[in-house]
C-alpha cells in the first residue's frame, strides 16, 4: 500500500505501525518528555520528580500513598523518587503522629518556592509544540478521556 495514500481509506485494523494508536502516543510521549527536559534542567528536576512536585504543590502533606494512587507509581519507584526530592531539599518525609504506619510528605521552603520557577513551563511546552494553550487543554482532555475509559475496561 503506497504511503501517500489518503488516511480515510486505509482499513482502521491493518497492522500498520502509523495506524496504531499506542504508538503515536508512545512517540508523543517521549517527545513531550525530551521537550520538558531542558525546562525542567532549569529547576534540578527530572519528569518524574517534576510531577511529584506539581501534586505536592496542588496540596500537601500528602501521604506517600496517596502520592503513587495519583501518580499510578507503586512504592518501589516512589520511594526513590522521594529519596532523591529530599537530598535536594525540596521534600521532607515525616511519619504521621497519627498513625506511625502512614508516612506524609511535606514540601521544604525550597520546595515550595520552586513552584513560583516553574509556573513558565507548560506555556513553554505549548510554544514548544506550536499549539495554543486551548489545543494543549482539549488534546489534555482527550487524552484524560481515553484513559478513564481504558482504566474501566479493566
């Protein structure tokens, strides 16, 4: 089949690497991730220490649990992800008073500080990508729409 051929008539079920799905957010992913990462440089932290940031500056103390059902991270790769946020000063782990099991994280004034550093960075993406911050949030939703619906289908 001729690669230049119009999308609307390829069969949606032909094994065709360029018709999968998975493989285009695949791609898009490791390109957003290459894209964040000399913003994030920037702030000393890496994308996954970045989105624990952005939970823990929505709202915190969180739990450590609650951060990995947010995140969708088991605690074997949460932890050092913490381990790591903590050496640099942005986070503090402490065990609940309330419940010595539970273990809460809290942000450090220097973590809580580099909010204000990072606000600049998704309009930095949406130049990046060329796209307007309304096809950021629309593509945001699409995305956000498919994984409830995947996620049910469990």
């Amino acid at each position: 089949m001729a690669t230049n051929e119009p999308l609307q008539t390829l069969r949606l079920d032909a094994p065709r690497l360029d018709r999968q799905v998975c493989f285009a957010m695949y791609a898009a992913s490791r390109a957003a991730t290459a894209a964040y990462r000399p913003m994030l440089d920037g702030l000393g932290l890496t994308y996954p220490q970045y989105l624990v940031m952005l939970v823990l500056w929505e709202d915190q103390p969180r739990s450590v649990r609650e951060l990995g059902a947010e995140l969708g991270l088991d605690s074997g790769t949460l932890s050092p992800l913490l381990k790591r946020l903590e050496s640099l000063g942005f986070v503090e782990r402490r065990r609940s008073a309330a419940d010595e099991r539970r273990v809460e994280v809290f942000l450090t004034d220097a973590g809580a500080a580099l909010s204000a550093r990072a606000t600049g960075i998704p309009q930095q993406l949406a130049d990046a990508a060329g796209l307007s911050a309304a096809e950021l949030d629309q593509l945001r939703e699409t995305l956000s729409r498919l994984t409830a619906a995947l996620q049910s289908g469990r």
